[in-house]
C-alpha cells in the first residue's frame, strides 16, 4: 500500500478525527503511560 499524502497537517488531522469520535461514540477512554516504552491506548464504545 502505498503513501497518500493530504493537504493537512498532523494537527489538523488528529482534531478531525477526535471531533469524528466525539460526535459517534457516548464513552471514549484514553491511556497513556510515559515508562520505559511510551504507550498510548484509546477505546471507544457506544
């Protein structure tokens, strides 16, 4: 699969996708741990 790029930046396109979420989902819930590995989890349920 090959690279797509956008006409957006980073920023603009993870607030885009958090703003998708928000609206669809009625419990979102985010983890993040600064340890030795730097992890991040997000679930999302209706």
């Amino acid at each position: 699969m090959s690279k797509k790029y956008l006409e957006k930046n980073v920023l603009d396109a993870a607030m885009e996708r958090l703003e998708i979420m928000f609206q669809n989902f009625d419990n979102i819930y985010f983890s993040v741990s600064r340890g030795k590995r730097q992890f991040c989890h997000g679930a999302v349920g209706k």
